[in-house]
C-alpha cells in the first residue's frame, strides 16, 4: 500500500537524522533529587541540531544536557521502536522518577516544527496505543496535512491526512465513547463527501461531548449537511432502482444546487429508469453544459438518443465519448447499437471488432456481433 510504504519510509529518514554519543560505564546523569549511575558503556541518540542548541546551556553532563538526552530517545522511539537500547532508556527514566509520557506531550503542544510533532506523536503510541495517544497522533499529521495543503502538495496532504483518519478512527476502537475523536472524524468524512456517515458520527458526537460550543458548531454543521444527506440518499435509491423514492428526495434540491452537476446527472439516471427519456435527456444535457466531458453523462445521454430513435445524435455523443475514452469496450458496443438500428451494419460491425479486441469475452460485444450476423 503506497502509505504504508511513505511511512516506513518517511520515519527511516528520521531515523538517520539521529547521531550516538557513548556514555562511559559509570557515567552519572540526574534529574531532580535523583542520579543514574550507568552500568556499562550506553549509546545515547542526540540530535545534532539540538545538541548544537544545548551546548551553549550550562547545566551540562558528560558534555549534554538531560533535555538533549531525552529528546534523542524520544526521536528514536518514535522512529525506530525495536531499537536495542530502548529497554535501557526506560530503566533509567524510571530510575530517575522521570515521567516520559508527560513530557513528549508538552512537547508536542510547545513544538513549533510540525515534523517533530508526527515523531513525538508517534513515540506516544509506540510506547502505549491507546485512545488518547492515537488521538495526540492523529492531531499532528492532521496539522502537517494542512500545512502541506496551505503549500498545494495535494498528493502529500492527502497522504497525511488519510493516516490521520485512520488514527483518529482508531480512537473508537479502543474508547467508542470517546467523544473528540468523533468531532473530528465528521470533518473527515464530509470532505471524502460521504455525507451519511458524517451525519451518524456528528450526531454520536452530539450525545455524548459536554463542550458547548463544540455542540453548537456541529450543530451548525449537520443543518448545512442536511442537503448532501438527501442527495447521498437519493443517489443510493437510484442505484437500488428506486426512482420514485430518489426524486422525492433529489427534485427539491435543484433549487439551490442547480450548478451541482452529480445532482442533474442523477435526477436524469432516475427518469431514464423510469422510462422517461425526453426528461433524462434534458438533466443530462444539463450536465454536459457544467461539465462537457463527463463521461457518463455523453453515455447515458447517447443510451437515451438510443431509446428515442434518435440513432445519429447517439453515434455522434458515443464517437465524442471515444475520443475522450477510446478503450471503453462498452461505448464501442453502444456505438454498435446505434449503428445497426440507423442500418449502417458495416459500421455496426467494426465496432463490435474493436470491443472484442478489447475484451474478447464480452457478453454484450458477443451477443451484438450475434445478431448482426443473422
């Protein structure tokens, strides 16, 4: 899977980022009232740059400061969880009555570099998975997809964001009640315009946040997603071959969404179901005046040229489908159909030729060619 793959790769280069300083057996490192005395030689992971950083600080062991010592281990938790030592850091964070888990979580609310974050975020969960810290997670690559998206490197957002999702749904399943992640999840789904599961998640949300203005912001929301609620409905009414439902629920929103070409394209597949061609013609129609190239509307407009004898007007809108698609085995054998009811069979008959090219086995290609041949 091509994000499985991006982050792999992505925490290998952190990874790199990380440089070792060997801490000599003996060496002694304290926080607070407490001192870890190492019992053989240790590598410790510094970051070089904020080694450079430390460096000029004047609480310094060993030649770098306690905070330089615990960021580098952060970094390669969050990089690099099978590390050999890691068991060793920890030992000496308990030994020292450090509280790890506190701190990556001001780091990530005081970090001014998102990329660190997404680290941190990750040490978070490689060391607990849980619903708070799969939330922390999904918090940071959320704001690295944005930033990105500020910066118009769509493809990359995108990769962030979905990895976002899936952590932000991760929430769920260890804490079903967990009430932000459902807040957010909501977002995610209206932008991927699945609009129904947005509504369900925002009302579950409703139930069970106490934060007022969050209610009423996802208030707001659900009256402003109350349309493309009807439209998801409608078109999935459509596709179950229940036209008459889908209208009642479609027709009312041509009103204000007129310039909404999915809406026009499935109030015409409705009509076209229903046999009314003449009204299927003039949504798709419509379709083609928003968008001139949508395929779907040249082909089930040319299917309803087809209905209605007019076979010229329906080989023409296929030949315009090819040009924009001209391996669609299926627009050949429409194109075919017109052809041998306008009575140009030769015609008729190149066509089904190419569509068995492309696909050798198809029953529509085979059964068109059979009857030309009679």
């Amino acid at each position: 899977m091509k994000s499985n793959k991006f982050f792999e790769e992505y925490y290998l280069k952190k990874r790199d980022d990380i440089s070792f300083i060997t801490l000599k057996k003996g060496a002694a490192i304290s926080f607070k009232d407490k001192t870890y005395i190492t019992e053989k030689e240790m590598p410790v992971p510094v970051r070089v740059e904020k080694l450079l950083e430390d460096i000029k600080k004047q609480n310094e062991i060993d030649g770098i400061t306690l905070n330089n010592i615990v960021d580098g281990i952060i970094y390669i938790l969050g990089s690099d969880s099978s590390f050999e030592h890691i068991q060793d850091y920890m030992d000496m964070f308990e030994e020292l009555d450090f509280k790890l888990i506190p701190y990556i979580i001001y780091c990530i609310n005081n970090s001014n570099k998102t990329e660190d974050s997404i680290v941190y975020g990750r040490a978070l969960i490689n060391n607990e998975e849980n619903e708070k810290t799969c939330f922390m997670y999904a918090s940071a690559l959320e704001k690295m997809g944005m930033e990105l998206h500020d910066k118009e490197n769509s493809e990359l957002s995108q990769l962030f964001l979905e990895e976002a999702n899936n952590y932000f749904e991760k929430c769920l399943e260890y804490n079903e009640k967990f009430a932000l992640a459902y807040y957010k999840l909501g977002y995610y789904y209206k932008r991927k315009q699945q609009y129904i599961k947005a509504e369900l998640t925002w009302s579950k949300h409703r139930e069970l946040d106490d934060d007022n203005l969050r209610i009423e912001e996802i208030r707001n929301e659900l009256i402003q997603l109350k349309p493309y609620v009807d439209f998801e409905n409608g078109y999935n009414l459509v596709l179950k071959e229940r036209p008459e439902e889908a209208l009642d629920l479609l027709l009312p929103l041509v009103k204000d969404f007129s310039g909404w070409w999915n809406l026009l394209f499935f109030i015409g597949l409705a009509y076209r179901t229903m046999g009314e061609y003449d009204i299927a013609e003039t949504y798709f129609e419509n379709v083609l005046k928003i968008n001139s190239v949508q395929k779907d509307a040249l082909n089930e407009l040319g299917l309803c040229k087809i209905c209605r004898g007019k076979y010229v007007e329906a080989a023409e809108l296929f030949s315009t489908l090819l040009s924009l698609d001209p391996g669609n085995c299926e627009v050949f054998c429409n194109r075919a159909i017109a052809y041998m009811y306008n009575d140009q069979s030769d015609r008729a008959k190149e066509d089904i030729q190419t569509a068995l090219k492309i696909n050798p086995n198809d029953p529509v290609a085979l059964s068109i060619k059979e009857e030309l041949e009679k």
